[in-house]
C-alpha cells in the first residue's frame, strides 16, 4: 500500500482478490473513504487532470427515478411509505429505514447495486468509444458492494475524526450526533490495508491536497492497467 507523503510503498501479495483487469476497457480505480474525508474533493481535482469520474452513488440517484425498473422494485419491496408526493423516492425515509434495519439494507442492495454496475459499466464502454481516459469511480460502499474487487486498484482517503466532524456540521448541516452515528456505522471501514493502494490523508488544507493530487494522478498514468489507453495520451495530466 501507497500512503502519500509518507514514502511507504508496497502491498502484500493476496491481500485481495481482483477479477481480470480485462473486464474494463479502460483503467478503472475505486475512490472511497469514509464520509466526509473528501472523497469528492479528490475526485474533482483528478477530473481537472484528465480522469472521467463516476459517481456511484448519483448513477443509484438517477437508477431511482420514477418509471425505471429500480423505482418499482424499491416501492414492492417497501411500500408506498418511502415515496414523496408526486411518487418519487423518499431517499431520506428511505435511508431511516435500511438504516435500522440490516435485511432491509441487504435488500436494497441487492435492488441497485448490479443496476449500478451494469450503468457503470454502460458508461465506461461509452467513454472508451468517445473519449478514453482514466476512470475515477467513485463510491462510498466501494468495499460492501465488493467492487473494490472489480476494479483496477483502490484509492482511500482518510481524514482526523475531529476534522471530519467539523465538515460534516459546517459544510452539511449535520448535527453533531447525526455525524458521529454514520461515523460509527462506517467504523469497519477504517482500515484499508485489506484493499488499497493508495491511502491518501487529507488532514491538511486544499494546496496540500492538490501537492498529493498531482502526485496520485502520476501513479494512476504509470499504473499497468494505464497501458490500456494505448497511444491516446489520455493518461497525461492536463494543466500540469
């Protein structure tokens, strides 16, 4: 594992289990973390580079809009009870509910997340077709969902619990005790040595961020599955 700004590199053989790389068109990397570590934050300053990025959890947003398959399967499964006037999905009450309750979550997901890897991978053939580059995907339940095992190699970000508190009530209004309950659901994931290469830490201000940024995106250009982009210099950085 990669920790930027540390100089430690390396990762023990078989910490992992990834299927075979050819199943992308193009380099794929997993971008996850825990809430309000600046997962986004990241992803935005690689998209500047270069990297198309995929947001995971805005593809399950648009797979729950009225009329698609997901939408109907989520109101069989919970009732009517989850939807807002007009008949779209309460995402809110929706979350109180499988947040409560671990089948209810298990079925959820077993709803949306192979809807959201078929769009992902929909998606990814599109760009390769279009624009081939880097690919970001970024997802908070990257290691629940066990797409980290789909992906080329996996990026972590991590940030001080009290910094993340101090984001989460500043910049989404979150109450302190709302914070620290996703925090504590989140717990099991915070060691990701199990699955990452890259751990980058985020405890420091937005230049620090764009200096380990910039040093990540060479990593991701030099990466084996990198050579996939052939001769289109999709994989240099832009602005660089």
């Amino acid at each position: 594992m990669d920790r930027t700004g540390t100089g430690q590199t390396g990762r023990s053989a078989g910490t992992r289990c990834v299927k075979s790389p050819a199943t992308w068109p193009l380099p794929v990397f997993g971008l996850t973390g825990c809430i309000g570590s600046g997962k986004s934050t990241l992803a935005r300053k690689l998209a500047l580079m270069g990297a198309g990025v995929i947001d995971a959890d805005r593809t399950g947003h648009r797979l729950l809009s009225r009329g698609r398959p997901c939408h109907r399967l989520v109101v069989k499964r919970f009732g009517t009870g989850v939807l807002l006037k007009g008949g779209r999905i309460d995402r809110s009450a929706l979350a109180r509910v499988v947040f409560e309750d671990v089948q209810a979550r298990r079925d959820l997901e077993a709803i949306l997340h192979p809807a959201i890897m078929a769009a992902v991978l929909r998606r990814v053939r599109r760009m390769a077709r279009v624009s081939p580059c880097i690919v970001i995907l970024e997802a908070a339940l990257l290691v629940q969902s066990g797409w980290h095992a789909l992906v080329d190699d996996v990026i972590w970000v991590e940030a001080r619990e009290e910094l993340v508190l101090e984001r989460l009530r500043n910049g989404r209004g979150m109450a302190t005790s709302a914070a620290l309950s996703r925090l504590k659901a989140q717990a099991s994931r915070r060691d990701p040595s199990g699955f990452a290469r890259w751990v980058v830490d985020n405890d420091g201000s937005l230049r620090d961020l764009d200096r380990k940024a910039t040093w990540l995106w060479s990593e991701l250009s030099g990466h084996p599955a990198s050579r996939r982009l052939g001769g289109t210099g999709a994989g240099r950085p832009r602005g660089l």
